[in-house]
C-alpha cells in the first residue's frame, strides 16, 4: 500500500477500525453508461465488460496502463441530492459522465476497499470529484452541486459482464479489503 494511502486507515483493532469494518448494505446497478471519446455524448448500455486492468471495454477511460479511472461509479442516491441542489427534480446520469449508477450502497464504505460488481471484481482508487465541465452540463452552480457526491474510481481486479440488477458488494475476504 503506499504511504499516502496508510495515513487513512485507523490503528488496527481500534473502535473505528471496527466501526468502518462492520457490515455494509449490499448495493446494486441501476444504469451503466459509455462514452467512447472525449466530449462525446454518454451511450447508455444494457451491459459492460470490464476487463482486467484496464477498465469497461469501448470507455474513454479503459486504459492498457492500469490507471486509477477505469471505472466510475455515482450513487443514484447522490444524484436526487444534488438535482435538490439545484432545484430540479431529477439529474440524469448522462450529465455526470461517470459509468454506473448504484442503488442502496453507500459508496464511501467502499473507500480502500475491494467489491464486486457483476461478475467484476472492482478496487476503490479514488473519490470522482467534480470537473469545471459540471456548470457547462448542469448549468450555474453544478461544480459546487456535485462537490461531495460525485461518486468514486475504481480499477478492475478481475474482469466480467456487469448488468442493471447486479449486486454491488464489498468484499470481506481476509486480506482482500486493504
């Protein structure tokens, strides 16, 4: 693990290493979107192949270098918080050009950790900020709408189909959630 990475755990054993290992809800995928060059309009997909090591196969973001985007993922939970934020009532997917939406999962306790998605086997790599692209796509105001919601990275482990309906799920395996 890098440095820059062992200053976000707690001591081992400790109430709130305990607390952050403690049970998660199982999610699932309600939408999953593809965008094949840059700028380009999201195509929404009825499944994707996420393929070892470089990400959803015909994604801007699937990579032969193992990147830490490989994989975007946004709650759809976050999405009504922020179309609330700007005063609408509902945000599509495609405004935020990530590639799967998720339902019933709190996607921050996925942070370092390893889950599966599908058939996939996917890692944290990072939380998915907002980009100054978000006023161009949501109007005045949408950098600032997505701040704290714009989901997480993750890399693919091991590859597999992913569909609307499949289970996301953290994995408890020893040795396999750091």
């Amino acid at each position: 693990m890098p440095p820059e990475q062992q200053s976000l755990f707690p001591n081992p054993g400790s109430m709130l290493a305990r607390l952050i290992d403690g049970p998660v809800a199982p999610g699932r995928v309600a939408w999953i979107g593809l965008r094949a060059v840059r700028r380009e309009p999201v195509r929404v997909v009825e499944s994707a192949l996420a393929v070892t090591g470089q990400g959803l196969e015909g994604d801007r973001y699937a990579s032969r270098n193992n990147g830490a985007r490989q994989v975007t993922l946004v709650a759809a939970e976050g999405l009504r918080a922020i179309a609330s934020y700007l005063g609408r009532d509902a945000v599509p997917p495609e405004r935020l050009r990530r590639n799967l939406v998720t339902e019933g999962i709190n996607l921050t306790a996925l942070r370092n950790r390893r889950f599966r998605v599908g058939e996939a086997l996917l890692e944290w790599s990072g939380d998915c900020h907002p980009c100054s692209r978000m006023d161009e796509e949501l109007g005045e105001g949408g950098y600032n709408a997505v701040r704290g919601h714009g989901g997480i990275t993750a890399r693919v482990l091991d590859g597999g189909v992913i569909r609307p309906g499949d289970a996301v799920v953290r994995v408890l395996e020893a040795g396999a959630d750091r």
